[in-house]
C-alpha cells in the first residue's frame, strides 16, 4: 500500500497493476456478459408488466371509441325524434307523454302490437292515441304500471276514422297486417260518390274525449283508387306516413293535466 501510493507511470507497482489487469479484463467481460440477464431480469419484468397495462388502457380507450363512434348515429337520431315529438305536440295542440319503443310482438303473433315503456304511472291509459313526429301510430290496448300495448293502425283489427283533407269527406281505415314498406291501408269513403285524389292527405277523425283516436293527426296520403262496379264501391289506399319498422320514440296524447311520472311535452311543445 505504500508502493501504491506514488501513482503514474514511474509507480513502482504500475508494471504489476498492468498486467493483472490484461489478466482478469476477459474474464471480467465474459463474468458481465453471462450475469447481465439475471440483473436484468427484474426491471425487465417490470417493463413488460408496464407495456401489458398500457396496452391494456389504449384497448379500453379504443373500445370506447369504437362505442361511441357506433352509437353517435343513433343518439343523434333519437335527439331529432324527440325534437320532432315537440314540434308534433305544438302542432296538434295535445299535451304529450313521450315513450320509447321496447319491443315489437312476436314474430308468430297475427297481431301488430308494439310494446311502449310508460304505463299507468306516466298517465298512460288504453285507448289513447299514440303518435310519433310524423304522423298516426296506433292506439293504447291495455297498460301496466310502467309498459303499454299499442295496437299498431296497421294491423287488420285496426279501425279508424279517417278524413280527406281537400274534400273533408269521412270514411273508415282498415289496416292489412303487413309492416315495412308494402304497409297500406284501405280507406272506404261514406260517400260512394266520391273519388278521392292521388296524392291526397288522409287526416285522423274523431272526437275529442271519446276516443281511441284525436282528429287532425296525418295518417297518409292516397296512392291509388278502385272501383267494384259488382258492389258499387271505392276503396283508395293509403301509403301510411309512419314507418313502422323503424319505431323509436313516440308520445301518447294526454289531457293537459295529466299526473304523470316523468316530464311531459305540454301542448305548446315545451317540456314540463
């Protein structure tokens, strides 16, 4: 240790110093080279455990975006029913309790029924009217304390009053059971005289408090117009303005001051 002290080359013990070094560099080398994995091996399993939850974060992340990227279509659709239902309240001047179609009957049922999810509570009744923002849905058939049945205009059990609107000549629509776009309803006219016009609008005729059905409410328009001359009648049919495959949100007309569980759309379209 006291040789060792003068350092630099004119060290006494430098010669030796050089050679143990040349001695034991390889073998250092090689002793670092065959250990590092094994000092290694901890952070490495810290790095992967890391990669793993952030690869784990990113695919939540996607997923969401995936969700809401699927879903934005139809929130943003949903939104303009309901706006439409506000705009449909105001123009029908009817106080209205807006609804969502949760179900249809099933498929080897002969009636067309859907099911609705506001009952009783929500002031739900049967035999009220049911309307969407682009015209006449159906009516209540029966109402449980938060879901109700509405029989659907087309289904042939269905029979409503309804009114030309040029002419304002009154008759009777019968639904013919079929959904999507071959969906039509017969309108036999009282008078047998008349001959209603392609392209006519057919309005809901009734009376108010009687029910099932309110006047006023578009049901379709006239698409073409037979003649049986064997029992002197007309029969027009009408393209329905509803598509009926595409139910959503939907709103049964209620009195005004109807108590009801949720908000209603009160008759100038505001919600309350």
């Amino acid at each position: 240790m006291v040789l060792d002290q003068q350092t630099g080359d004119s060290s006494p013990v430098e010669p030796v110093r050089a050679v143990v070094s040349e001695v034991f560099a390889p073998v250092e080398a090689v002793t670092s080279v065959a250990v590092r994995p094994f000092t290694t091996v901890p952070t490495w399993f810290r790095s992967k455990d890391s990669l793993r939850k952030e690869v784990e974060r990113l695919e939540a992340e996607n997923s969401a975006l995936r969700e809401e990227v699927a879903t934005s279509d139809l929130d943003v659709q949903t939104l303009v029913e309901f706006e439409g239902l506000t705009a449909a309240a105001a123009d029908l001047g009817r106080a209205l309790v807006p609804a969502r179609v949760i179900g249809y009957e099933p498929a080897q049922s002969f009636s067309r029924t859907v099911t609705i999810n506001a009952g009783t509570a929500a002031g739900v009744r049967p035999d009220m009217t049911v309307v969407n923002d682009e015209g006449l849905v159906g009516r209540v058939l029966r109402a449980t304390r938060r879901t109700a049945t509405v029989l659907l205009i087309l289904d042939p059990e269905s029979v409503v009053g309804g009114r030309i609107g040029q002419s304002k000549e009154i008759g009777f629509l019968k639904g013919r059971g079929v959904l999507g776009r071959e969906g039509r309803l017969d309108l036999e006219l009282l008078d047998q005289s008349l001959v209603p016009a392609q392209g006519d609008t057919v309005l809901s005729w009734g009376s108010d408090g009687v029910g099932p059905y309110v006047p006023g409410v578009p049901v379709g328009t006239v698409t073409d117009v037979f003649e049986s001359v064997r029992e002197q009648s007309r029969r027009a049919v009408i393209e329905p303005f509803v598509d009926f495959t595409a139910l959503d949100v939907v709103g049964v007309v209620v009195p005004p001051d109807t108590s009801s569980d949720r908000a209603l759309v009160r008759v100038d379209g505001s919600i309350g």
